[in-house]
C-alpha cells in the first residue's frame, strides 16, 4: 500500500481508517475470493463503483468484482436475504449508504454469511460499526458530508494502484455539490451529469459497470447521453415555468410555487430538486423579479424544495431555519428536512402539501 497525502489536509484525521480499507482490499485482490460492491442510485455512488471498477481492472480482479446498484441506501432485510443466497461466502463493499441504523437488521443477515464487510459512505450517523467491518465515513472524524462517497473511494483507490480516477472523483463532488474547493470544468460537468443521468435511467435497464465504464470514457458516447440528459432537463423545465404561479408578499419577496410533482415522477431524471432550481433561476431573471427577493418553491404531494436568491439571503432568509421551526411547531408532520439557508428540502406525510406550504410562506413573510 502507498503512503500517501491527502489532496485535502483535514483528511489526514481519516488516515488510519482509509489505510485500513486500502489493505482489506489488497488482501481480497491477493485471493480468489468474490467481490460485491453495490452502491447507491446516484452520481455520487456511481462514480466511487466506477473507480473501484477500474482499480480492480487495474489489479486484474475485475472477473471476480460483481457490481450493484443499490435500490435504496437503506439495506433491507429483503435485500440481505437475495445477496446471501446469490453471493455466498463474498466481500460485501457498499458505497453511499448503509451506514444507518434502518440497515441495521440487513446488515446482521449478511454478517452471518459475508467474508467482510466495508461501508463507504458520507451520509449522517449515529449507528456503531460492528466487529470486524470497516467504516469509511468522514462524519465519524469530525468531518462533514462534503467529502463525498465517490472521493473517499478515490482517496481508498489510489492508494492501493494508480489508475485513471482523476474525473471520476471531481463528478463525485460537482454531482453531490461539495463544498471543497475544485475546479468545475466544462469536461466535469459533463461527466458529472452524466453519471446522475444514467444512475437513474439505467436503473431500469442495469448495463454493466464495464458497459457504463465504456460510455464514460468514450468522448462521443458520453456526449450523447449529456446531450439526452439536458434534453429531459430542458424539457422538464419548460413544463414546470408553464404550471408555475407566482406572487408578491407584503415584504416583498417574490414567492415561486411550481408542483413538480406533476413534471416528473420519483426516482426518474431529472431529479426535482435539479427541475425547481432550473425554475428559480428562470425566474430571477425576469423583469417582474429584477432586484427582488425571490424563493421558489418545488413541491410534491409529501416533499417540498426550496431555493432562494441572493436577494432573499440577503433579507435574512434561511430555508434551513424555517424547516428547523416547522419541525418543531408541527409534529409528526415534518418527517425529515434540512439543507442550506439558500437550498433547503423536507419531506412530509403525503397529503400535507398545502398546509405544510401555507405554514412555510407565513415564515417567508414574517421575514425582514
Ligand atoms: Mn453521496
């Protein structure tokens, strides 16, 4: 195994953790053991798949590596019970999920049947990492969720064998929005959108890494597909501007409201969030917005998301806030939420849509 800097300093409290992996899988490369690696729907889960992919092929262990994709990142007990029957006495490596307690019980099935078990993933925490597997987290390390899954996996890779990552790791952070400091080119946006594109189309029609890996590195294939991906984004976006309706409040900010849950179903591309933000951005270049605060509003029959201009922030708005203050004034209602104080999300029983948006709009009001 190689030591290693990290290309971000504040890593190094990750060290003993990320060597730990890089020797679990210099060991299973050394054997004839099987590999699962099953990672989670997103671009995020993809890219970390992809450069394991390519460190296995690297190691010549690529024949015995099965690749996954999760269908959720939470490891059910029914898909404990598939993997057990299907992949026997295999290294389990998941990435971007399951570390949380609601995976808990699947993870005790697999434990009784899986060689090893390592977790790679960067999402908030409070479980305890059982005997014997390995956690790649950097939440347990004081660190935060800018550190994506697919660049730990990157961090991980490199240290075990050099192989073309460089991309893959950049996609990992522009598709989940890291915060590190990296430059956004034009070839990794691409990349990056790709990626969150075909994570979710071909989850209905599951390609192989080594077809998905082809198509990443193939100049015209991936133009094609980024090409196809902005199409749907385009096309979601004119249809969410032609349902969207907007209002001015007493403080003056401009209020978007836009039922993407109309536009685009679960789980298919583009993702709502991607649509809403699309919606907001159109809307603050409206005359009618110019130099006004402005929140838009996304929502579904049980979610809803928020973006907010410069102007907003600027008035004191914090999306986040709100969500904190409407987890605590209304309940079992509010089942998750949070974000940034300009990119805010939560999720609500089904059904609350118009209250929970009433209440959220008094809050907009009550700002400034
Ligand atoms: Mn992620």
């Amino acid at each position: 195994m190689q030591h290693l800097g990290f290309t971000y300093d504040a890593m190094e409290q990750m060290r003993t953790v990320i060597e730990e992996m890089a020797q679990r899988i210099e060991q299973i490369a050394s054997s004839k053991d099987k590999i699962v690696v099953k990672y989670d729907s997103d671009g995020d889960g993809l890219s970390g798949a992809l450069i394991l992919y390519r460190m296995f092929v690297k190691l010549k262990k690529d024949a015995d590596a099965t690749f996954v994709q999760s269908p959720s990142p939470v490891y059910r007990v029914e898909d404990a019970m598939r993997d057990v029957e299907i992949f026997p006495n295999a290294h389990f490596i998941f990435i971007d999920g399951e570390n949380n307690d609601d995976s808990e019980d699947g993870l005790a099935i697999l434990r009784k049947s899986a060689k090893t078990i390592s977790i790679i993933d960067h999402h908030l925490s409070t479980r305890k990492k059982a005997p014997g597997e390995i956690v790649v987290t950097p939440i347990w390390h004081g660190l935060g969720y800018e550190y994506t899954s697919g660049f730990l996996c990157y961090e991980i890779a490199r240290r075990v064998c050099d192989a073309d990552y460089e991309m893959l790791w950049k996609a990992s952070l522009y598709c989940d929005k890291s915060t590190l400091e990296y430059e956004i080119t034009e070839e990794i946006e691409e990349v990056g959108l790709v990626l969150d594109y075909i994570s979710t189309v071909m989850n209905h029609e599951k390609h192989s890494i080594e077809f998905i890996d082809k198509l990443i590195s193939s100049r015209e294939m991936r133009r094609v597909e980024y090409l196809s991906a902005k199409d749907s984004i385009d096309m979601a976006t004119r249809l969410a501007l032609s349902i969207a309706r907007w209002s001015t409040l007493a403080n003056g900010t401009v209020v978007v409201l836009v039922e993407v849950g109309r536009i685009v179903e679960s789980g298919e591309f583009p993702p709502r969030g991607k649509v809403t933000g699309r919606v907001h951005d159109a809307f603050i270049e409206k005359d009618e917005c110019k130099g006004k605060a402005v929140v838009t509003i996304g929502y579904t029959s049980d979610s809803l998301m928020v973006r907010a201009n410069k102007k907003a922030l600027e008035a004191g708005f914090n999306g986040n806030s709100i969500i904190e203050e409407l987890k605590k004034e209304m309940g079992n209602i509010i089942i998750s939420g949070g974000g940034h104080a300009g990119a805010s999300a939560m999720k609500f029983v089904r059904g609350f849509d118009k209250v929970v948006i009433d209440a959220f709009v008094r809050k907009i009001a009550a700002v400034g």
